[in-house]
C-alpha cells in the first residue's frame, strides 16, 4: 500500500489573472497582456473565473473537498496600478484582506505569489525586469505587502522564472512576444533572480512573520538516447531552463560548469549578458534565506543534439504532434517518444518529478523542504449533464503523488502538493479548453460542478492511500 504522510499538505493553486477576472475593476491597473490579448484576439482573462467576486464559493468547495491550502497571488497592479505609484489603490488593497479573511474562516491556508505572469503594463513597457527601475519597484511592492497582510504566512516572490523569460523573449509566447533573443532571456532570468533575493533579504531583515520562497518550473532533461552529444544537449537545456536558477537561489553565484554552458549557448547565438559583482553579492546574501522552493512540475523532456537555426512551434491549441522545440546552440526537444502524452504534446513522466526532487537534494544540499506547488493534468473535459468524468487526470494525479512518496522515501524534505488549478481557470497561451481543475467552470454561467476527480481527491484527503 503506498501511503501519503498523513500531515503531507493537500492544496489546490491558482494565479490572479487566470481565475480572478475584473480585469478593469475597482482601479485596477494595465497589464501587458490586456492588451496582447485584445491584440491576438483568440481569447480573454475576461471574466476567467470570476474568482474576484465567487472566491467565497471556491473556498467553500475547497473545504468540503479536503483541500487544505490554496495557492493565490496577489495582482500587483489592483495595489499599485502602474506598479510604482506613491500611493497603494485602497480598493485592491481591501480585497486580498477580504479573501484571507475568508481562507481563515474556511480553514485553508494561503499561500501566497507576489508575481505569477503580471508585471503592470506601464513597466512592461519601460522593459520589465530588464530595467532596473522595475527591480526597485517590485521590492517596493512586495515590501508593502509583507507590512500591509500580517495574516499570511506563506510568502513566494515569483513564479516561474523560466517560463517567464522565455515565453517573453526565447518564443515570444508572452508579451511583449520577442523570439530568439538569448541574451534578454538570461538577463531577465538574473534580473528575476537578484530581485527576489533582494525580497528575500528584506523579509528576514524586518523580521516579518511567516516563511519565504520561490518557485521554479523544473521540467527534467533526460538525454534521447544514450549518446555523448545528446547528454551535452541535455545538460545545455537543463542549464538553460533549471540549473543556472537553482545556482542563483541556492549558491548565490553561478558555478564555472554552468558559466561554461551559458557561455557556449549565447556564443552560438552571437549574446551577451552583463552580471556585475554587486549582484552577486546580492544573489550571495540570499543564498540561505529560502526557507521553502516550490517546484512546478508538469513534464520531463528528452533532448538530442542539434546543429540548426532556432525553430519552435508552440502547441496552443491541443492538436497533438504539432510540437517542435529546437535551438540553436543547445539541443532539440524530442516528442515522439513511447511514453504517453497529452493534447498539448506534454509527456506524462512523473518518473521526472522524483528525479528532479532528488537532484535538489543532492546538488543544492543547503534546500531546507519542497513543495510542489504545480502539477497537473490538461484536458479537455466532457461535461455531460453536471457529470465530468476525468480519469485520465485522477491517473496523473496519482501517479505523481505516488512520486513524491518515492522522494520523501529517498530522503528528500516535500512538504506538500498544490494541484493545478483548484477549479477551471484561463491558460496564458492556450485559452479555455485546455481544463485543469477539480470544479469544472462552465465559462458562460460561471457555476462549479465538482469533477470524478474532485470526489477521488476528497478521499485520498481523509485516507491518505494511493494504491
Ligand atoms: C504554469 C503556470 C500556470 C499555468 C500552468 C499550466 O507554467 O504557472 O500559470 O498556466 O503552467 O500551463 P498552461 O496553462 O500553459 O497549460
């Protein structure tokens, strides 16, 4: 019988823009996508969830479900619309106090995302975390936060570093929709990083109550095949995408190996970057203040050598076997592979979560205990008559609970896991039919109807048993 510990943290995550909707509600301000959005014109954060007026409904679900804690973050353009004002929008202020009050009174514990995807537009515009300017501003921002709700305890500066930079200048997935552009995609990944350490030392400095850290999508490279040039491609992409984050938060500097690896990939692509002392000394004082890393896991990737130009077909639309994932200088993503995936070409490998949770505890030895704080199944849903029936997502989410028990087993300190999503919410590139969620949301109507998978969750919540 495989077994989850019986205080291992159950919870559910969403992110404001997907699920909260009221994009220009009570003062809240720009950000880039708004736009992007309205630009591209194949779908909106509007109303998404509606999370902004029918949390109360989500938490009563969460609790009747046994999810114990759910992931929100706070949209930093409802507190400060242009992201550096004087003075906070007492509107969006007023409404995380409201939802924390109600996680209390449900019993369900807030953790909490300073930044998910939504720099506000006016420093989007002035060039993100590529301007110093928006640096400063974040500090400001999450200062503020941490003085103005004492009620949370569960603080994480970003998520997902990579993803970020690399779905706004690498594929140009997200605004400002820049591709192939190696040098402002490591640049922003260090800038992300010396902010959050920046974050996090004044968190500590101030002594504020409760715990921080940072969350990092840390998709598993394997080699596609046993081949030399394939193990290099698969430690330049690992490079790329986990390893010179993880350096940056838990050694404080980025080891010679991986200067090397970010070297010959910006090389290739005739780059620069610029990483001063300063910031080292910065990323060096917050190397132990990390008191949790989530990991946001979906997939692992079997990566080959590849000597072409840049060439990435992203699959927003769920028609399988359209993905292509190749770049220059560092490798090429192989999907072919006998190992199932789903709609979106994301291989199903929770074998990839269990490795990637060892390798934390064995490179990055001074990590003090895991969440995961994403994993999850997208699906395309059938709604027949109040009734989604969701197997194939029970399986997954199974499976990776089983792996976490592996790593626990191991020896590896994971706290916890956070479903994506709690309930149906908007996906950045891939609109609405890519469903995540234990309560279906029928977008029209916004009513919730609990999935297969929502009465299995309650379950394994009272008896913990996986097999
Ligand atoms: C993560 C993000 C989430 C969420 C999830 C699923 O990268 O943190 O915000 O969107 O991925 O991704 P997608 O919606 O692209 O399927």
């Amino acid at each position: 019988m495989v077994k989850l510990p019986k205080d291992f943290l159950l919870g559910g995550a969403t992110a404001a823009y997907q699920a909260e909707g009221a994009t220009q509600e009570d003062g809240k301000g720009k950000v880039a996508w708004d736009d992007y959005l309205a630009e591209q014109g194949r779908f909106s954060a509007e109303p998404a969830s509606d999370f902004y007026n029918r949390y109360p409904i989500d938490l009563q679900l969460s609790e009747e479900f046994g999810v114990e804690a759910i992931r929100i973050s706070i949209a930093w353009s409802r507190i400060f619309p242009n992201g550096d004002d004087k003075a906070p929008n007492p509107k969006g202020v007023e409404f995380y106090h409201n939802l924390f009050a109600e996680c209390k009174r449900r019993n369900i514990e807030p953790y909490v995302t300073l930044h998910h995807f939504d720099t506000p537009a006016n420093l989007m515009d002035q060039g993100d975390f590529l301007n110093q300017h928006t640096i400063e501003s974040f500090v400001r921002y999450a200062k503020f936060c941490f003085e103005e709700y004492p009620e949370v305890n569960k603080w994480v500066t970003f998520n997902e570093i990579w993803p970020v930079s690399s779905g706004q200048y690498l594929l140009g997935k997200f605004p400002p929709g820049i591709e192939y552009d190696f040098a402002k995609t490591f640049q922003s990944q260090h800038n992300m990083m010396v902010a959050h350490a920046k974050v996090a030392k004044i968190f500590k400095d101030n002594n504020y109550s409760g715990e921080i850290g940072i969350i990092h999508s840390l998709e598993t490279k394997y080699p596609y095949e046993d081949k030399e040039e394939n193990k290099h491609a698969a430690f330049l992409m690992d490079v790329l995408c986990n390893k010179f984050l993880l350096d940056a938060t838990y050694k404080g500097h980025y080891t010679e190996e991986v200067m090397n690896a970010v070297n010959e990939i910006l090389q290739a692509n005739d780059a620069e970057i610029t990483i001063t002392d300063e910031e080292l000394a910065i990323l060096d004082q917050a190397k132990e203040l990390n008191d949790f890393l989530g990991i946001n896991y979906y997939q692992s990737n079997f990566v080959a050598a590849y000597d072409g130009e840049n060439d990435v077909h992203h699959n927003g639309t769920g028609d399988k076997g359209t993905s292509v994932f190749r770049l220059k200088g560092v490798g090429e993503v192989k999907f072919d592979m006998d190992i199932p995936r789903n709609d979106w070409d994301w291989l199903i490998y929770p074998d990839g979560l269990r490795d990637q949770m060892i390798r934390v505890k064995e490179e990055y030895p001074n990590y003090k205990k895991i969440f995961v704080t994403e994993n999850g199944m997208g699906y395309k849903d059938d709604f027949n008559d109040g009734h989604i029936d969701d197997t194939p997502r029970i399986d997954y989410i199974r499976k990776h609970l089983i792996a976490c028990v592996e790593a626990i087993e191991a020896g590896v300190q994971v706290e916890g896991y956070f479903l994506w999503s709690l309930m149906d919410v908007f996906s950045w590139s891939n609109g609405y039919n890519k469903r995540y969620g234990l309560f279906y949301v029928d977008f029209d109507t916004q009513e919730r109807y609990p999935k297969k998978s929502a009465y299995w969750w309650k379950k394994i919540s009272e008896t913990r048993n996986l097999s």
